[in-house]
C-alpha cells in the first residue's frame, strides 16, 4: 500500500502518546499550539522558496515536511483529517455546480 496522510496522521497520534524527551512530535505537542503552527508557517515559507527555485527534489522534501507539520498542528487541536476531507468534498460539490453554472451561462 503507497504511504498516505491518514497513515502519516496515525504514526502521529501514537508519536504524540510519546514521551516529549524521546519523541520530536511529542515535544512539539507539549510546546503547544503556537509552536506547532510556527513550524507549520516555516515550512510553509521553505516550500514556496523551493518552488520559486524550481528545485524539484528540495520542493519534494519541504513538502513532505509541511505535510507532517500540517498534521501535528490539526492534532495539537484534535482536528481530525476526516473534517478536513469533509470540507475538501463540500467544497468539490459547490464548484463541480459552480463550474456547471458558468457553463451553461458561457452556452447563453
């Protein structure tokens, strides 16, 4: 089976249990919500740079890294990937409509 978010979200949810001296996802946990969204916008800003570079393999490797702080961040505040999918196939719903709409109004 290919690695996938909610399998990296379960290696957090048993990570986070950790002691925070043995695990880094546990101590960024432990140092809060703040700390863990600091992560999150730092990565965020490395994968941007790495995209404006046109850097393949450093915009692989930040993004693998945004995603895992993505994750530790939504369980800092037990925010489950599940609500985020919930929210990703509403949002699918309205602009598959949407996109109907500007269709038939482009064929007026």
């Amino acid at each position: 089976m290919a690695f996938d978010l909610t399998k990296l979200e379960t290696i957090i949810a048993n990570r986070a249990g950790a002691s925070p001296a043995e695990s880094y996802t546990a101590r960024l946990i432990d140092q809060g919500v703040a700390r863990c969204a600091q992560k999150l916008g730092e990565e965020g800003v490395e994968v941007a740079i790495a995209a404006v570079r046109g850097d393949r393999g450093e915009l692989v490797r930040e993004s693998a890294d945004l995603l895992y702080h993505l994750l530790v961040t939504l369980k800092a505040l037990d925010v489950g990937l599940e609500e985020v999918y919930g929210e990703l196939d509403a949002r699918q719903s309205r602009l598959g409509a949407a996109e109907r709409g500007a269709t038939k109004e482009e064929q007026a």
